[in-house]
C-alpha cells in the first residue's frame, strides 16, 4: 500500500503550492461496501486545540477528482490506523515529505470525525 499511496502522493505534490496553505490534511471517506477513498487539502490555518483546521481549505490539489481509492473489509478505525502508518512513514521517506513538514501541521481524518494529527512544528 506504501508504494501506491507514495505514487499518488508525489504525483498530488508535483505542482506549486500555494502561498496561503498552512498546514495539511488528508481526508478519508468510506465510499461504501469496502471502498474507501482519500483526498489531500491544503489548509489555510492550523490550531492543535480546534480540530475544524482543514475546514479552511485553500486547495484540494485537484485530488478530489483524483482521490486515492481502495478496497479494504476493515472497519473505519483500523482504516484510518492503517493509512495514519502509510503515512508517517511517507512523512520520514517520501519524496515530498519535507514539503509537508515545511508547513504547520499534517493531519488525517475522516471528514466527519476528529483530525489524527501526524506532524506539527
């Protein structure tokens, strides 16, 4: 899973980021009968003590029309503890980790739950 969501990624990354994006955050969603997906936003603000951070979304990196998408029978706690892995290890080893760590915050999450914080300065 590693290598797909590292492909992804640096693919979602390739681009300028811009100027008002203070921190990330990955957003989960169960698209339903074992289908999950995941997007990446750019957030304009990061607060440890207000999980309603990425509600200040400044871009979706065009991954919204692009989201990581596959199939898992686990259920949405394990999911999220799953990729919350994937992820730190691409925040050590990633091609784009220090661009993410460059920011204030990276988080994952579902949209309609509380926000995993994975890195903050």
């Amino acid at each position: 899973m590693y290598h797909k969501v590292s492909k992804w990624l640096d693919s979602s990354l390739a681009q300028k980021i811009p100027d008002e994006v203070m921190a990330f955050c990955f957003n989960l969603y169960d698209d339903g009968n074992g289908r999950w997906s995941m997007e990446l936003i750019g957030a304009g603000s990061f607060d440890l003590d207000d999980s309603d951070w990425p509600c200040e979304e400044v871009t979706d990196f065009m991954t919204r029309e692009s989201p990581f998408v596959w199939n898992s029978s686990s259920k949405w706690d394990v999911v999220l503890n799953e990729m919350a892995d994937v992820l730190k290890k691409y925040l050590q080893h990633g091609k784009y980790a220090d661009l993410l760590k460059s920011k204030s915050g990276v988080g994952i999450g579902f949209v309609d739950g509380d926000i995993e914080v994975l890195f903050h300065r």
